[in-house]
C-alpha cells in the first residue's frame, strides 16, 4: 500500500500514512487532537479541517484538492464553500498523496490551556481617556455659533477644559449626536487635548483593553478604567500561527511571500478585532465602547500589527523600524471593530530582539527602582534577559529555539490535555511517575500524548538527577532499567509505556531531546553569565520568571539542567504574563508610557553574539552543572529533599 | 408627433422636442453646447451624454434608459458600458420619452470661461511643510539603534530638531526607503513637527495647491512653495453641479437621498484629485509630489469636502458643524491621489452662511488692518459682505438668489461663448448693441445663445437709463421702440432679434427677469443698509468685489441698478478670486492660517432677517436708487458720460 507524508498545522506534526487513512486517523495515530461529537458518524461537522497543500505555501490561497478523496456527500452540509474553502471534515477526507492539513481553533478538542489570566496590580488609576458630561444651549438665529466650538466652550465652561480639539471622525458624526441627544452628550478626552468620542446622554462607562500579542497566543483584558481591575479577560491563538509557528518563520513568510506581510498584519488584526467583540460581548458592551486599547507584543509581532516591515529584524543588524511608543487611531490600524478614532498606544521597543513585551515586564517589575541585582528572564522561542537595578540596565535576547515549547521534541506536544507536564524518575531510573495536563472533569479518561515544555525541563532533570544522564548530556552506559534503550534514533528513555499512552507507542526522550534541551538551556545561560559580566556582577539577588511558561515550569528543575545561575530559591519565582500586566499599567495609568519610553531607552541592549568569547561560554554552558561547585543554593534544597 | 420633455443638466435648459429628435438636436435648439468633431457624423464620439431620467433622482443610480432609441451599433465601440452606465451619444441617440440628459464636462464645446486666473500677491514665504537632506550611518550590530530614532537622531545632529515624530504611514515605509536610497534621504517636515515624507535622495522640489472650491467651478493652483508663485492652474466645474445647480439644492440632495451626502463628498473628492493630478502633470510632477493643500468653499462645499453633514446648514437657524481651521490628512479625506500622509488644511469659517471662501477673503484684503471703513461684497448665489475696519468687522450673509448667474431668467446662462455679457442702450429704447463671449478664433462666428449674469446687470441697468424701465422695475408704458412689446410672459424687451441668434427666437428681457434682478440686488443693498446701521456709519470708504462674477460686471452698471451703496467709483474695484487668494496666502505662509483663525472668530456675524425691520428696508432696495439724492458719485460719472 502507498504511503504519503501528512503535516497537521499549527501542530507541525508529521508521519507518512497509508493511502485511504481518514484524516481524522492519521491525526489521531500522531497525537494530534480533533474534535469529534459523533465519535466520526459523519453526523456533527465539528472535525472541519483545511486541505492546504502546494499552493499554501506558494499564494496564502489554496487551490489543490487533489490528495485527498473527492467530497463525499455526507460532508456538504456541514461546508460553505465560498466563506471556507477547501475545507473537509477530517472523519470522511481520505489520504490520496502528501497533504498539510490546518487544524482550526475551533476543530482542536484539546484547545490549549491558555496561561495568561491576570493578576491583581497595584497602579494609580489615572487613565488617558476621561469621560465629561455636559449640556449644551441650543443655536439660535441669535446665536448661531458651530457645533464643535458650542462644545468646546461648555467643556470650558463646566470643566476649564483647554486647548481642545475634535478627531476628525468624530467631527463628522457631531451634529447628528448632538441633536440625537438633545444637546445632553458624554466627551471622551484622550490625554487632555484630543475628543476621541462624543456619546448621548450621561454615559458613566469606562474601559479599556490591554493585549498581549504573543507568538502564540494573544491575550485581552477588558479593564474597567475607572477601578483599574479587570473585568473579562479573552484569549486565543494567534492567528498568524497558520503562516508560521515561531518568530523567524513568520519573518521569512512576509519576505519571501507576494503580499505575505499584509496577510500576516491582517490575520493578527482580525484575531484583536475578534478579542475586542468578545472581550465587549462579556460584559454587554459594544466593541466601540471601547475607550482605549493598549497592545504589547515582540519586535516581530509589534512590526505585524503595527504593519511595519518586520523584514529588517531577521537579518544583521536586526534593528527594529521604531523603539518609541505610538498612537495610532484605530481607523489607520484598521481595528473595524473599535470606533475609528479610538487610540490603540503601543508599548516601545528595546531593540530588534527586545520588543514591547520586555518592556511591558519592566513597567510590571520595575528593576529600575531596586537596589538588588534582578535578573528577569522571559522564556519562549527567544529568550529575553534584562539584568541590572537602578544604576543600570541591561538587556539581551538569546535564540532558545522551539525546544521550551515541545516543538523539535520527538514526543513534544503544547500544553494541552494529554501532555506530561510533570515527572519524577528515582535513582537508577527504574521508577517513573508523571502528572497529566486534564481538565479536572476529565481527569481519569486523559492518557498520555506526548511531553509539553515542563514536562521537557522536568524529565530532563529528573533523569540527570536519577543518574540516567551524565553531566555532559550523554546517557548512562551500564544502568539496570528497561526504560534506557537503544531505539531506533539512538539511545532513549521510555517515560511512559505504549499501554499508558493514546498515541500506540512509548513516550520516549530521545538523545536528540536531549541534545534539544542542552542547546536552548545552553542559550540562556551563556547569555546571563556574558551580562553577568558586563554588568561587572558575580551573582544575582534575584530570579524573575516572566512569561506564561515561567509560571509552570518548577523552579528547582529549571536550575538543575542550569537554566539560570544560582540564587536563593526563596528568591526565584514567577510573575506570569507581565508582558500583558504592562500593558494593562500603561492602560490604567497613561502617566507610565512616558516611564516606558524613558526606561526602553536607558536599557542597554547587548548583542551577545558579537562578544569575542560567546561560542567558548556557550559551550561550556552545554554542562548540566555541577552542583557543589557552582550551585550552592541548589545543593542545599535538593539535599534537603534527598534528605526527607 | 408626440413631444416629450427633454432636460440638460447641469445647464438646466428644458424645452418640449418632437419624438425622434437626436439629443444633439435638442440640445443646439435649446442653446446646450454639446462637442461633436465629425459633425454628427457618429464617428468622433465625442459628444457622450448620460441618460438620467426617472432613477436618477430617487437612487442616485441610473437604469432606466426606456425614454431613447435603442442602442445603435454605432455607439458602441465609444461606450464602455461598465466605467459610463447609461452613456449615449447625442448625435446618434433619438427622444422616445421625457428624459433627462446630463452633459459630462468633457463632452461640453462652450466650456466655461473660467475666471479665476491667480493674480500676484505679495506674502512671506514661510510654507508649513519644509524639506531636510540627511545622510544616515547605517546600522551595525554594534549601533542597532531604530530606523525612526537614527533618522531623528540625524535630524537632530545636523539641523537641531527636536520633538518630532514620524506620521503613522510614513513610518509604514521608511525602512524600505532608506535602504533603497542608501541611507540618504530627503525628509519633510510639517509645521516643525511632524514628518509628514521621507524621500530617496536629495530633493529641491517643495510644492503646494490651493483649492477654492466654488459652488459652480473649482479652481486649483500649484504652488512653488520656495518662490510662492503660482506655476499651475487647473478649473473644473464642480462635480457636484450633477447633484443640484447650487447651494440649497445640494443640501436638500444630501438630505433627502439616501447616501446622499456620501455621493456629493465623494464627488468632490475626485474633482479634487483630478485637479491634483493634472496640476502635477503639467510639471511633469507626481500628485504625491504636492506637499501640502491649503481649501477653501463657502460652508456647504466645506462641509461636503470635509465629509461632514450639511444639513443644519439649510434648517434654521443654521448653524455649521465647526469654524475652526482643520488640519486633516489626506488619508481620511479620501484624497487618494496625494500622499497619504500628506496634510490638508482648511480654513475657518465665519459662519452659517459665511465661510472659508470668505476668511480666504479676509485674508487677501486685510480690512482688519484698514482705518477706512471697507465693503467687500461677493457676489453669486448668496451674497457675502464684510463691513468694517481694525476697530470692528461685521458680515453677513444674503440670499441673492441665483439670478447674477443667469439662471431663473428666460434667456440667462451661464458665462460661455454665445452669451451676451455687455450691452448697450440708447435713451429711448430703440438701438441696442451687445458684446458676445467668444474665444478670440471663433469671435466672427458666434452667435447670441442667451444673457450671462453681467450681462443682465447691464441689460437692466442700461434699460433703466434709456427710460425703458421706471424705478419701480415696471416697463413704461409708451415708449415708441418696437423691441419694447407684449410677450406670452407679459411686457418683455428684445436685446437681439431672431436672425441675430443661433437659438431661433428673439432674446428678450421680460418683467419677470428684471423681478429676479431687483429681488437679487434688492437683497444685497438692504443688506448692506442693514450692516452700515449696525456699525453706525453713513458711507462707505471703498467698495471691493470679490469673486468672478465681481471681475466681470460693470461697476457703473452695477452702482446704477443700486447693488450697493453710492461710493467714489475710483474707490470701487474687482479683486477676483480673493478666495482663491486667501487660500494661496495661507499655503506659502502658515501664520497665515493663525492669523485666519483669529479673524474669523473676531468678525461680528449679523443675521439679517432677524433684524426689526428687515422687511421694510428690503422692499425699498428693490427700486433702482433715485440718481441725484443718493448716489452723488455715480451722477457725477453718468453725467460725464452723458455729457462726452
């Protein structure tokens, strides 16, 4: 029988298949997730999927339907052709050649745990937009001043408002509210100067959304402008994931593809759209009762949205087109959703590598007000690195690669329902133990799928620890356990058996994890110890966890396989999305963008690969560390943990 | 035979044709000018006309075409159907029914005579938008500074300035840009702030247009924004002209059609950018060339231009959406034949009824600097006045009517070759001589087609002298002239017999028309009465008219008919377009536009008609002034005259 390669996206899973597998098959021998309601009766439509093969690549348009079965009628119904083509349902398509096969959001049954809830922030609540009632005397034949200046003398007038001035958008919808409303309206005035909205009546609502858009998820916080607390918070993926799963890939997308730029700016403005009209929905607004917006995100997705060329940031010298913060009215980034003079602020950038997000953790951690020497590391694809206090600052970014993510990982999934997320293997490594990511109504059907990022980090550790990995990453020669094997990629570990599992087979760490692991753990050290030693320091008083995966990944582990230097693990915790939590200080305090572009602009930014002995430190960092040596603090807890 | 109503719009001609005729016809016996080279032979097509019957004015949109002959094979090949709905050639296309039948400017032989040529106006040269050449270092990986910031950085190193920021779709290319010219680059600068281009290499050219944005015709004028002079002009009727003939007309279209007010403002908007464009062209220029546009229009054109609702305009007690100056990009006007980036400024308004047109006025003549007591009066379908000196101005707004344009008077029309624009009369009302408009080629070949606006002035104004007409506007009784005769309308006077004429019939003066012309008149002197009470003077020091119509009547005429008050007529004189000039004043100086701004705020509006005896005043103006007991000067001239 013939094989075919099938890619599932945004997943990027791939095996070749026999011909006449469903889709729905093949997804499931690989662990990739679809939802069914029907259990494949043909009878609900949930399992939609997006044939993409050939010509996605080549055009953003796919046209091609030839590797897979021809439509079956049991599938019309449930597809609109014109609004979704090429789209089959994964139960019913059959595999005819090689296919790449996009999962939508809405087809994946274990939708991914979005990590990014906010937490509680201590800011002024002094926002940019308030909100002044006023009412107006109509015009008379005796006194036929203009609608805009009747208002802006009652604004005077009532509240000594000066120096006013109307967006244009909203001069053109004036006379008609004005006289809709009986004279009796709402001003919105944006930073003291600008009416950005003119409402009926008394309106006495006030909110703003913060995002974050990360690389894969983006992240909204309607917030209450007049409290400074969240109200609603709404997240998915970013669409842009379907041109691209990391940073660079998105980059060369936009480069190498005719229009490509303006398909990636589009779909990203298309999923804030979507964030504001659930984010409104939530709560019964409107979306255009939305008074402000505030976007964070990485160089790359700061140039996407903003719709900069984010070209230059993927060849030497990477520079970004801008490092200042911007106002932009909603109309000029084509937000629909939000009323057209709406300002969308966006957070500075640092450097090419170092975006709006890092500085959105430094509005949320302030190491420019400490004493203490803070290291704040942000891990994802990039890692982002700020070292310093007060006196100075200093900020990097190293090319961890996907590894953090389960992405290069032969077992490697996201974290999602089915992913290991923690692990612990005894000494000798015979005995392992595994905690699942489930839904907690879920809890005792879930079986294993693959190893998320944690899950990654942990198993690593666990296995340096239990003696099954040398200090060098090797495996151990001569251990008496089944679970170290020769497969067929070289030596593994087996952490969990086929029977335990989903996918039919051993969930194994393979030499190439690894190998995977040591280079991007390898990345983020040798880059803390290079600022470590511009910044003239030996040792840091503390460790920041930013990022969503910093709040899961177990602190202990991470500085086990030397993640990060050694410090007082009272001192190592996690913040969460401070990206997003910056955003949502600038939001609630307008006050602090002004900090931010001070602060984007005193930071140091260094650029680790030309230092003169950046590959010697990087490779040396290789090592899982020694922990007498160089790790004290380590060697105190586990030896306590040994010791219990 | 059957006759049906034909209509030609924008002219308004109207007349009964007998089925069959080709439009070409109707339109020569109608005195409607329509281009034809072959002479109806159907092989030039240049005289396109669009059917507009019956859909036209519910929709906007045109598809009954039941009410002319079919299609001809003919016509095709000049018609593309998709771009020109509803397009015709009027010498092929034959009357079925009553239709109405609109002339595109393009398909018009007696193309106005455009009178709004720029004349030379002294002002500093001291233009918002001025240019900066820098060479930039590029990046290294040891300077990875921002685009934006190393080209303000440069801006800053080599010319001092500070503060400014990039317009947000200027930034959208400028990476691209100072790679592709290699980091040398030509930057504009608006108003010493925002950088409004960014261009390759070094450029010298800085160049604007200002726009006067009449009711009827819309003139531009390219600016050479170094030297100040005017390097192009381009007019055009206003496309608007289609939508209603004036003022009133159009609001009560944007009004009363649904998507009415869109239609007119993108109409105009068009208009605007096919000025941009051929203004460019005939300097071999790109219209994103033009670094700024300065517009001015009497408060309706304002507020459709700027996209804002005319409607109060027309519903009393009138006020306008705004008076300040606007500084709009030409992005959100629409104007997309300019940068988008590019900024378009648009003077005040005064009031209601006296607008940007009349600030641009203000700006030309400077009465506010004056000691002596001005009168600037312009004249078209409302009559604006500004009366006053340093120490108070007051205007105010009358509603002439649209009889000095020639319509609602039998033979009028507009200011074209064919039209009798002087006239002459001998006491006793048997000779007359008049002189046509004719371009200088053609001047032996036409023949009279109707009366133009200065032409009836003079027409009344000379019957009133000959004795035809008695003070009150009646004819005399017993005058022994046969051009003084009863017509179907009642007493009417003939100016040129039939043989005289190219419309077949004797163009004549009826009672009706010299009605219209004192109702006009009447409308401006009580007016002016009215505001010299209101400032508590007894005369004026010097009368200017501005506008075109201005320009072209004869001021002895003008005074003998009692369209304003008694004044040295070496004191009385046309300063055309002050407009038109205002708005160039205001383009190659921005403190200009302050200067506007204070103005126009300064200046008194009076309305009118809410003055106590306004009724009473107005019915005196309607006689023509009693020579020796009010007007000393110009008894003193027509003595002269009389006497030579």
């Amino acid at each position: 029988m013939a094989k075919h390669l099938v890619v599932f996206q945004p997943s990027g899973r791939r095996a070749e298949v026999e011909e006449g597998t469903t889709l729905m098959d093949a997804a499931r021998n690989m662990g990739v997730d679809i939802e069914t309601i029907c259990g494949t009766k043909h009878t609900c439509g949930q399992c939609k999927v997006q044939i993409q093969e050939g010509e996605f690549a080549r055009e953003g348009i796919i046209s091609s339907m030839e590797h897979v079965s021809a439509l079956n009628p049991d599938e019309v119904k449930f597809l609109r052709r014109v609004k979704e083509p090429n789209m089959r349902l994964a139960c019913v398509a059959e595999v005819r050649g090689d296919v790449v096969v996009f999962v939508p959001e809405r087809s994946r049954a274990g939708r991914q745990v979005v990590r990014k809830a906010a937490r509680e922030l201590v800011v002024e609540v002094a926002p940019a937009v308030l909100k002044y009632y006023v009412e107006l005397i109509p015009p008379t034949l005796r006194d036929t001043l203009g609608d805009q200046e009747r208002l802006l003398d009652a604004l005077h007038a009532v509240y000594g408002l000066e120096g006013l001035y109307l967006d244009y958008r909203v001069l053109r919808e004036l006379s008609d509210i004005l006289r809709a409303s009986e004279w009796k309206v709402t001003v919105s005035v944006w930073r003291g100067r600008e009416v950005q909205r003119v409402e009926s009546g008394f309106v006495d609502d006030l909110y703003g959304v913060a995002v974050d858009v990360g690389t894969t998820t983006v992240a909204g916080y309607l917030t209450d402008l007049k409290t400074g607390k969240v109200v609603a918070t709404e997240s998915m993926m970013n669409p842009q994931v379907r041109y691209g799963e990391d940073v660079m890939s998105r980059i060369t997308y936009a480069q190498e593809h005719e229009g490509g730029r303006e398909l990636l700016t589009t779909a990203i403005r298309e999923g804030l759209d979507q964030i504001f009209t659930n984010l409104a929905a939530r709560k019964r607004l409107k979306p255009t009762d939305i008074s402000e917006v505030v976007l964070v995100g990485n160089t790359a997705m700061h140039h996407l949205f903003v719709g900069l060329d984010p070209v230059y940031l993927g060849k030497a010298p990477f520079p970004p087109v801008l490092h200042h913060s911007l106002d932009v009215r909603a109309r000029d980034m084509g937000l629909s959703s939000l009323h057209p003079a709406t300002n969308v602020h966006v957070l500075p950038n640092e450097a090419g590598f170092v975006g709006a997000d890092n500085v959105g953790v430094l509005l949320a951690e302030e190491p420019y007000n400490q004493d203490e020497i803070w290291l704040i590391i942000d891990i994802g694809t990039n890692g982002e690195i700020i070292l310093g206090n007060r006196e100075k600052l200093i900020s990097s970014s190293c090319a961890t690669g996907p590894a953090f993510e389960g992405a290069h990982i032969k077992f490697g999934m996201r974290a999602a329902p089915g992913a290991i997320e923690r692990v612990r293997i005894a000494v000798g490594g015979r005995d392992v133990s595994y905690r699942l990511i489930a839904p907690p109504s879920r809890r005792e059907e879930v079986r294993a799928k693959g190893i998320c990022g944690s899950g990654i980090i942990d198993a690593v550790a666990e296995m340096y620890r239990a003696g099954v990995l040398l200090p060098s990453g090797r495996f151990a020669k001569d251990l008496d356990t089944p679970r170290l094997r020769r497969g067929e990629d070289g030596p593994e570990f087996v952490l969990a058996w086929a029977d335990e599992t989903d996918v039919g087979a051993d969930i194994t760490i393979t030499q190439a994890d690894v190998r995977a692991l040591q280079l991007a753990k390898s990345a983020m050290y040798a880059g803390i110890k290079l600022m470590m030693r511009r910044l003239g320091v030996e040792q840091v008083d503390r460790v920041i966890l930013a990022g969503a995966f910093g709040s899961y990944i177990d602190k202990v582990q991470a500085m086990t396989i030397g993640l990060f230097p050694d410090c007082d693990l009272e001192k190592v915790y996690a913040v969460g999305n401070a990206a997003g939590d910056g955003a949502r200080i600038a939001l609630v305090n307008a006050a602090k963008r002004d900090e931010a572009d001070r602060v984007a602009r005193e930071v140091e930014y260094i650029e680790l690969t030309v230092e003169p002995d950046f590959e010697r430190v990087f490779m040396e960092a290789m090592y899982f560390p020694h922990m007498k040596d160089k790790f004290p603090h380590l060697e105190e807890v586990l030896g306590r943990a040994v010791g219990a």
